[in-house]
C-alpha cells in the first residue's frame, strides 16, 4: 500500500507499513497458527481479510472468535499448543496478559493498547499516530496485514471492499465518510474496482427497502411526516414525481433502481419537506453523504451495500453465529448467506420488541442524560441498536445522549451502551470518554467512540453511574 496523504495525518507512514511487513514474514513461516478474532462486524470483516489473505499467501490456520477474552480463554488456546496466536479486532487492550505465554502473539486491532505488555509483531494504527477510533478500523489494520502477506503489490486489493464494510460496521463513516487511513482503503477498493464511493443519500435500504419504507424508516434524522408516517412517504414520492412501482416488472422500486434524475428529485422534495417542517439545518446536511456500493455483489442485496452487509454480519454475531457470518465474509454465498438471512430476520424482530420495551417503559431523564433499564428483556448484545433506535420515540430527546442499562451474562454486572447524535458530538460530546471515565469510578471499565460507546458496571451502581453520567456530559457539551 503506498504512502497516501489526506488532510490533517499522515495515514501510512512509513512505519506502520514496516511493522505490517515484519508481522507478515513472521505469519508466513509459522508451523500453527490460530486467528482469533472479536465478534461484531469489524471483528467478523477482520478475521475475513485476514484469513483470506493467509488462504492466498498458502497460510494453514484455525479461526475462533471470542466476545470478550479472559484469562480462562488464554489459557484454552495455550493449552492447545498453537505456536502462534494472530488477533484480530482485539488483543492490544490485554497485551499484559497475551505475551510471555508458550505462544508467540500477532496482534492486529485498532483499540487502545495497555499501558504494559510488549509485543513484538504489534500492528495498531494508534502506536503510528494514527486515529484507531475514526481513521483505522480493526479491519482496516487487517487490509494492510493483508497487503503486506502479498510482495505483489496488486495482490489483495480486492479485500478492500470487506475492509470497508468493517469500518462502516465500527461507524467511522460518522460525518459524512470515512476519512484518515480508510481513506487509502476506499481508494485501492475504487481502483481495484470492487467498490465505487460516491456522495448519495445516507438513508439506509439503498439496496432492498422498497422506496416508500426507505423515507417512512428515516429516523436517523427524523422528519416530522415522513419518518414514521407511510402516507406522508408515500405522499412525497408522489410530489417528487417519482414512481414508487416498477411499472413494467411490477413490484416497489429501491433507491437503487433510480436514475441519477430520480434521485435528484426525491432528494430536492426531501430537503424542501425537512426546511418546511423545521428540522435543524445541521441534521438535513447529514442526509446526505459518501456511500460504498461493494461492485462484485449482485444488485439489491444486502451485501451490495456496505452498510446493509455490516447490519447482516452484526445479526449474525449478536446471537452467537459468528461464523455464518465469518463464512458470508470469505465468500459464501450458498448455505451461510441463506443462514445469516434469518437471522438478520430475528435481529429485526428483536429490535422491534426492543423498540416497543422502550416505548411502553420510558425514560429516565436527569438534566443532560436520559436512561432506560432494560433488564433481561433485551440482550446485552443488541441494547445499543435499541438504544440509538430510540431516538425515533417521542418520549425520547434528541437533544441528550441516551444510556442503556441490560444484564450481563457474568452474573452482578450490568451491560452499559450509550448512543448520541452528530449534532451533540459536534458540541463536544465524547461518549467513549464519558463511558471511560464514569465507568472506572464506580468500579468498571468502558471505552467505544464519540457517538456511540459502551462499558461494563457493577449491577448495584447504575444509580451512581448515572450521575457521574450527568455531570460529565455537563461538562463537555458546556
């Protein structure tokens, strides 16, 4: 990959790129390899461009993927005799703890290292300056292990378009697309011609999502009469004078079936309706913005979008099949794609349920936070989606960050995930700070990004919790 410019960093310098070299030649010439990697859409697209590029670089491994490693799952893979570990999407976080074992680690995340534990093959954008939470995602940082397992310089460009759908999964695409080192990513996917990056409406569905489900679903920035409102949708369709139907094949058309004519209209009418009913100027700016139509993938599918693959790949490790998703990221397009359908099937029903949870329960609001407890109704692993989906309710404020309280599976402790708008984040709000620092002072630990963040608590301090909550947004967003 070569050394790219983009304003502001110096995304790939020169030494990154060495360490991605000395952590290929170490790869390339080891006897047993596990490739162990976190289980969200990053972790999924990271084990997938990893364990592609050592299919092709003629690499035999083993792939496991973990939710969160404790000691007891180190000593599992110690105890299996692997004389390597490569770690993807995780891994910098308990450098302490992975080094010194009978297996020699590789590890290649975009998280923050801890403070002690030095790693030899260690790639993580973060040790070169460079933004692991905004401009690197984990699968990012698996692409340029994967370029650097090729010495021709064409050699796996095409997992660019993966490494893509990784980053969009990890919402580094926040402020109208992905910037930094993805930047170099996007660009070598354009030039291999397996992704195309253009400006278009950010409303997602592009792909499968009938037009008329496309507007009324539109609640990442809620338009008053056309999100939540099938008439009001269908209603500018028709004032845009675009035809919801195929009228030749029959059947609802998607944003994909339109002609750039098309698009321009309904865009112009959505703007037109979001002044006419007042919605903020900064909110209608983020309607629109870069979009990844992933080329090799067939039209009106999930996977032909990079944020529908990202959503299909999370229904999958959300409930305990990473590997249909694993499976879907190395190609399969048969059996594993079918799978991962019906569970991107009960993913939806689960968020509906959760949307309704909150719907009947409410919120709790103090001065510059709002809460819900959702208990053992919604699972730890999708609280965060309800959470930010929440936002679509009227008993919920777009104007506070939202926090999400659910039982953890390890018993006594609690599921935190905290969810903001842009336009709160652009008043200084940093949810992965607020989360950081909240968390450990009642005896936890958190992190994630601005906009969206998470942590682990003690089950009998959400009281306190929240008001740390409180007074530390308070302070940011003054």
């Amino acid at each position: 990959m070569a050394k790219t410019e983009t304003p502001g960093t110096d995304v790939l310098d020169d030494g990154f790129l060495e360490r991605a070299r000395d952590c290929a030649e170490f790869l390339r010439d080891t006897e047993s390899l596990l490739l162990i990697s976190h289980i969200d859409a990053d972790g999924l697209t990271s084990a997938g461009v990893a364990s592609l590029a050592l299919d092709r670089a003629g690499v035999d491994h083993e792939t496991r993927f973990s939710k969160q490693l404790d000691d007891e799952d180190l000593d599992e893979i110690e105890a299996d005799g692997y004389e390597t570990v490569l770690f993807t999407d995780f891994g910098s976080g308990i450098l302490d703890e992975i080094v010194g074992r009978s297996f020699t680690p590789v590890v290649a995340d975009h998280h923050q290292p801890s403070e002690t534990g030095d790693c030899d093959y260690h790639l993580n954008p973060l040790l070169f300056d460079i933004d692991g939470s905004s401009e690197l995602s984990g699968a990012g940082t698996a692409y340029v292990l994967a370029r650097a397992l090729e010495g021709d310089a064409e050699d796996n460009r095409d997992l660019a378009a993966l490494a893509v759908v990784g980053a969009v999964g990890d919402m580094q695409n926040q402020g109208g697309g992905l910037s930094g080192a993805n930047r170099a990513v996007v660009e070598e996917g354009v030039e291999a011609g397996v992704l195309e990056a253009k400006q278009d409406l950010l409303l997602f569905g592009r792909q499968t999502r009938p037009l008329p489900k496309l507007l009324e679903y539109s609640t990442d920035v809620f338009i008053p009469g056309i999100s939540k409102n099938s008439t009001g949708a269908k209603e500018l369709l028709e004032d845009a004078g675009v035809e919801a139907k195929n009228s030749e094949a029959g059947g609802w058309r998607t944003w994909a079936d339109l002609d750039e004519t098309e698009r321009e209209k309904l865009t112009n009418a959505l703007f037109r309706k979001c002044v006419e009913r007042g919605v903020d100027s900064s909110a209608i700016e983020e309607l629109v913005g870069e979009t990844y139509t992933l080329l090799q993938e067939k039209p009106h599918t999930e996977l032909r979008d990079a944020s529908e693959f990202s959503t299909l790949l999370n229904s999958t490790a959300r409930y305990e099949r990473a590997d249909v998703g694993f499976a879907v990221c190395k190609g399969d397009r048969g059996e594993a794609l079918d799978e991962a359908r019906e569970l991107l099937r009960g993913h939806r029903r689960n968020l509906r349920n959760g949307i309704e949870f909150v719907g009947r329960n409410g919120v709790t609001k103090l001065e510059n936070v709002q809460y819900f407890d959702a208990g053992d109704e919604i699972p730890d692993t999708i609280v965060g989606i309800i959470a930010g989906m929440s936002y679509s309710k009227s008993a919920v404020d777009r104007g506070m960050p939202i926090v999400a309280f659910a039982d953890a599976d390890d018993e006594g402790e609690k599921k935190v995930s905290s969810r903001a708008t842009k336009s709160l984040v652009r008043k200084g709000l940093n949810l992965a700070e607020v989360m950081a620092e909240c968390s450990q002072a009642v005896g936890g630990d958190g992190g994630g990004h601005d906009i969206a963040a998470g942590a682990t608590i003690p089950d009998d301090c959400i009281d306190e919790f929240v008001e740390e909550v409180d007074a530390k947004v308070a302070e940011q967003i003054s």
